[in-house]
C-alpha cells in the first residue's frame, strides 16, 4: 500500500487522516494472467491501483482485438468513462500479467471526495493526467505514421516492448502484426 501513498504524495500531499480514511476503503485483489476486469456492457465501479502487472484496454473482435491502451505497475486503472457516468462500457480490460490491484468503490470514492480535504485535489489532478494522455494518444494517431508511433513507443514506454504480445502492439499503433514486423525489421 506504500507504493499508493507515494504516488498519491507525488499529486498532492495528504494527510495522515486523509490517508487513514482513504486507505481503510481499499481492498487488495490479486488476479491471475488474462482475468477481465471489466466487461463490454458492465458499468465500472471501481477504480484500482497496480501495485504489479500489466493490464490492458481493448475492443473485442473476432478477427482482431482492437487494443487502444496499457497500464503498469504504480497507474491507476479503471474504465474511466463508465465510472464517472455510471453507464455500461463500450470496451473490456484485462490483465496480461498476473497482476495485484487495490481497489475502491465508487461509492466510497465519493466519500473520500466528500470527507477529506485533499481528495478532490488528487481526483481532479488524476483527470486532468488522464485527458493528457488520451488527447496525446488521439493526436498521435491522427497525426503521425504507424512507424512513427511505434518509435514513440520505444523511446517513452520500452518496458511496454519488453512484455507485451506484439499483435497488441501493433494493434495499439493500428497496423497489422505484419506490417509491424516490417516496420521493426526497417527500425533495426
């Protein structure tokens, strides 16, 4: 649970009885490799922290998933969307690892929201992180070449190269897995 506090310290600092409050809402899970956390038409009520694993964000097809996001250890991970709206997903998440979270309710988030002095500060910070990255991600697709995409991969996120499947690569860049071994092959 220190590795929560840390991250949480480096947004904002909390304090002792924030933190106590906050963190007696917590409840660890430890998930095996390929374990859904959420499913397409689930509503999201929980919002976790990866202390280890990799998880994944992805549309399901029969052809081909169509993955569209990663997280690692010390991120936070929920179907943000379906969360803040309480309405069901378009999307499933799924471990690619075995994986530990700690997670808490939506309800109780609205506690910690309502009870502590910095936790709307740190929620506000963590959406605002969140819009960051995903209008980057947006921009880079429209904007950038597969090739291009992929080198930004590898010079920001190398430990994403190092463990994850090369067709979910090459579906979060939007090229096939051949057209991403081309794409290596050109790069070495």
């Amino acid at each position: 649970m220190n590795e929560i506090r840390n991250f949480i310290e480096k947004i904002s600092p909390m304090n002792d009885s924030d933190w106590q409050f906050f963190s007696s809402k917590l409840q660890q899970v430890e998930l095996k490799k390929h374990s859904v956390l959420l499913k397409i038409g689930e509503i999201e009520n929980h919002l976790a922290f990866i202390t280890k694993g990799i998880v994944r964000f992805y549309i399901p097809d029969e052809e081909a998933d169509l993955t569209f996001g990663f997280l690692f250890e010390n991120e936070f991970v929920t179907g943000y969307d379906s969360f803040l709206t309480q309405t069901p997903s378009e999307y499933q998440i799924e471990t690619l690892t075995d994986t530990i979270l700690w997670k808490i309710s939506y309800e109780d988030l609205e506690k910690v929201y309502k009870k502590t002095s910095s936790g709307n500060i740190i929620g506000r910070k963590m959406a605002e992180n969140m819009f960051l990255i995903k209008s980057k991600r947006e921009l880079s697709l429209l904007s950038k070449t597969a090739e291009e995409r992929y080198l930004d991969l590898f010079s920001e996120r190398p430990k994403l190269l190092r463990q994850i499947p090369l067709k979910y690569i090459a579906s979060y860049i939007g090229v096939t897995p051949q057209a991403l071994s081309r794409i290596r092959k050109r790069i070495t």
